[in-house]
C-alpha cells in the first residue's frame, strides 16, 4: 500500500507541475514498480489520473476559465471510443501494447521538448487568423461553428480510444489539439483538457471495474496519493521554471520509454 500511495503521490505531483500530459507516467510507474503488466496497470492509472484531472479541473470551474460546452463535447465523443480501446487492450498482448506505450511515450517527449525549445527563444507561434474556434469578443464564448465541432469531436475519438487502450488520460492529444484548434490561453486549455480527462476516464474506470479487470487494492491508495500530489504540486508550480521544468519532463519520458521497449523486448 505505501509503495502504491508513493507512486500516485509522484504522478499527482508531475500532472501538477507539467500540466495535462503529465498522467501518461502513471502506467509506466506501476508496470515497473508494482509488477503489473500494461493492461492491469491501464484501469487503475486512468483512476488515479481521472481523479486529480477532475480536481485540477474544479479549479478551473472556481475562476471561470475552463470551457465546459467544449469539455463536454470532446468529452462526449472520446466516451464512445473509450470501452472500444478497453476491448482491444483486453486482446493484445503486454509485448505489443508496451512497444505501443513506449512509442507514444517517445512522441510525447519530443513535442515536449520541441515546445520547451521554442519557448526559450521565444518563437512562440503568432495568433492564427484562421482558427476552427474562436471566442466571440464579448462574451468570451466560442462561436460554434460545424467545422469548430467537427476538429473538437475528433480530437475527443482519438484522446477516448487511446484512454481505453493504455489508461492514459488523453492529455498529450487534448493540449495540442485544443492549442492548434482554439484561441484559448494556456490556463483554459490546460483547465478545459483535464475536464475532457476526467469525463472520458470516468468511462474507461466503469468499464473495467465492470469487467473485474480493476484492482482496487492498488487504485485506491494509487488515486489517493495522486490527488494529494496535485495539491501538493501547485503550491510549488509557480516557483519553477516552465520551459525547463518541460525539458525534464521530456528527459523522463524517453528514459521511461526506453525502459518499456527494453522490458517489451526482452
């Protein structure tokens, strides 16, 4: 139990610190520290992570920035993939979905770092003119549009299928979408993305509990100790440096990812 708790503490922390994306380690961690394999370790991270994902996102609610039609729609679209990937990930074998695993892993850290780098030289992109959503100047809402809809529901199949598929929360699809798609700040993406998380989760964690394929002798003090690390995470977020703080979190993800294609391999 206090090997589980620690791990969720470290995840907790991570999302708080690196945004979104940062639930993606949780699986990793519990394959290589509480001897699970990928598809055991699938359900209780998308617990863990769904859970301080909807903590996250309630701060959002408290200073109005989260976009919850947005979250709804994206949300709504990923759920019905979301049991899709639960039924694949029940037929693949651990090899195949660690290599799989591995591979997103190493994509997550080279957007990461690519991002941290233009960061640092201040190459951030100008605003497009010719985003699908855009908000309406005065009331600050999006102006929906069908191709607006259309590039959301997509991006919520894509976060759905992949939640259901390696229990990860969709936050490395959600950020980039929603920056590529919207104009949105980075706080409401950030905020709207773990909204989208923690509804497609909610999913993903009734499917598999309902198929017995969830432990929840390791969920619950997993889950637990991650929603103290979120807490525990923004206290100190505002302390450290972004682009640098993104660049060792991309130096985490490959050397995790190598060490899934290793055990995958092997």
């Amino acid at each position: 139990m206090i090997t589980s708790i620690g791990l969720g503490l470290l995840i907790g922390i991570v999302m708080a610190l690196t945004g979104a994306g940062g639930g993606i380690l949780a699986v990793p961690l519990l394959v290589f520290f509480a001897h699970l394999d990928v598809a055991q370790a699938g359900p209780i991270g998308l617990l863990a992570v769904g859970l301080a994902a909807a903590l996250g996102a309630s701060f959002g609610l408290k200073t109005r920035t989260l976009r919850y039609r947005a979250a709804l729609l994206i949300a709504g679209a990923g759920m019905l993939l979301s049991p899709v990937g639960f039924w694949l990930a029940q037929r693949l074998d651990n090899r195949s979905l660690g290599i799989l695993f591995g591979f997103i892993l190493l994509f997550v850290a080279f957007r990461t770092y690519r991002r941290a780098q233009k960061r640092m030289r201040g190459q951030d992109p100008a605003p497009r003119l010719d985003l699908p959503c855009v908000r309406d100047a005065a009331s600050g809402r999006f102006i929906w549009t069908t191709k607006c809809a259309r590039a959301l529901a997509l991006s919520g199949t894509i976060a759905g299928l992949l939640s259901g598929l390696l229990g990860v929360g969709g936050g490395f699809v959600m950020v980039p979408a929603l920056q590529r798609y919207t104009d949105l700040t980075m706080q409401s993406i950030v905020e709207t993305s773990l909204a989208v998380i923690a509804l497609i989760s909610l999913t993903g964690v009734a499917t598999s509990a309902s198929a017995g394929h969830l432990n929840f002798a390791i969920a619950i003090p997993f889950s637990g100790g991650a929603l103290a690390g979120v807490i525990a995470g923004r206290n100190i977020a505002s302390r450290l440096a972004g682009p640098q703080l993104q660049k060792g979190f991309a130096l985490v993800c490959v050397v995790v990812a190598a060490g899934m294609l290793a055990k995958a391999l092997a």
